[in-house]
C-alpha cells in the first residue's frame, strides 16, 4: 500500500451570490495541483460539488470527480444563514469525500505507464 500524499491548501475562499454559497479551495495533492468547488443553492438540483486538476499542458481545470446534488452532505439555501456563520465546516463533508476521490485517482495515474 502506497503512502498518503502530501495535501497543503493553497487558497480557500466563501463567497455569497444571490441565492447561493460558493467553497472554493486550491489545494496540492502530491505533485498535483487540485480545485474543490461545493455549491449550496436555494433549489437543491442548483447545487453542485465538483473536483478538478489543473493541466500544465493544456492551462485549465479538468473534471476528475463530483457529487451529485442528490447525493451531497452541504445543506442547500446556505444563502440565507446569516453571513457571520459561514464558515468551512458547512462544505467538510462532501470537500473530504471529493479529496479522497482525487487520491484514488490522482494514485492510479500514477501508477499507470507512460
């Protein structure tokens, strides 16, 4: 079984729009460069939580993994809670499950020949 990689956060934000809640986080996986965006909407099919890898080659984020609104921990209508209590917590369960996808994947390409 191979290591656990090194995971350092590089820029985390909360932003409120209309009626939604955006988690943004920029974080390192290893050698890789990793994107979680978790949208908390007032209709719950609005909602999103998605995991991206930046491309060196290709300058942009791809898709690597992501939750559908159906089956996120992130309450919806986060816009309505008072702005004070916003905070990382309210996103922590689906931001831990889409990291542990980025580690299965990001290890499988890793493994696999180039």
């Amino acid at each position: 079984m191979s290591a656990r990689p090194a995971i350092k956060v590089l820029h985390t934000e909360i932003g409120r729009g209309g009626q939604e809640v955006r988690y943004t986080e920029v974080l390192r996986i290893g050698p890789h460069t990793c994107q979680i965006c978790i949208k908390s909407d007032s209709y719950d099919f609005q909602s999103f939580a998605v995991a991206n890898v930046w491309s060196r080659e290709a300058l942009c984020w791809n898709k690597a993994s992501s939750i559908h609104y159906s089956q996120m921990h992130t309450e919806t209508k986060l816009a309505y809670e008072d702005a004070n209590r916003l905070n990382a917590s309210h996103f922590l369960a689906d931001r831990t499950m889409l990291i542990e996808r980025l580690i299965v994947l990001l290890a499988d390409d890793a493994q696999r020949p180039a």
